[in-house]
C-alpha cells in the first residue's frame, strides 16, 4: 500500500465528509423521520463532560473523541447549509 500524504487524507476525508453531507440532505424532507436524522446528528456532536477531575490531562481516547464530534458538526452544517440553499431556489 501506497502512502499517503497529509494533503491526500485530508482530501479523501473532504469529499466524504461532503458526499455525506449531501445524502443526509438529499434523505431530509418535511417529516418526522427527517427530525429524527437531524436530531441523532445533531446529538453525536454534543459534548457529554461526565469527567469527575476536570483538571485531567486528556486522554488519547478523549482526543479521537472530540475529533469524532467535531466531525458530526461539520457534516451536520454542511448538510443544513445544502438544505436551506436547495429550499432557496
């Protein structure tokens, strides 16, 4: 296997962020089940500190984690942006 350089991966990872973007858009209409894809994504980014010693170092774990979140809030605006520019037309 080849390997990839830092600009490759953050490129891969662009055009699937967006292409999940664009399902999740395209899957949300004006039902319930639209509410709920919006409402699960829109939960995995909320932060849950549940961390008795806030003055912890963070763990890796915790570091994939955040990432993880971070992820799901991009996906989750740039579904909703792609949502509100298809309504605007």
């Amino acid at each position: 296997m080849s390997e990839l350089t830092n600009e490759e991966i953050e490129g891969r990872l662009n055009a699937q962020r967006e292409t999940l973007a664009l399902v999740v858009a395209l899957l949300a209409g004006p039902d319930k089940t639209s509410e709920r894809i919006w409402a699960e994504l829109e939960a995995r980014f909320q932060f849950q500190n549940n961390q008795e010693d806030p003055g912890a170092v963070p763990s890796c774990a915790f570091a994939i984690e955040s990432a993880m979140m971070r992820e799901f809030k991009l996906i989750f605006e740039e579904a909703r942006a792609r949502k509100a520019e298809w309504n605007a037309e």
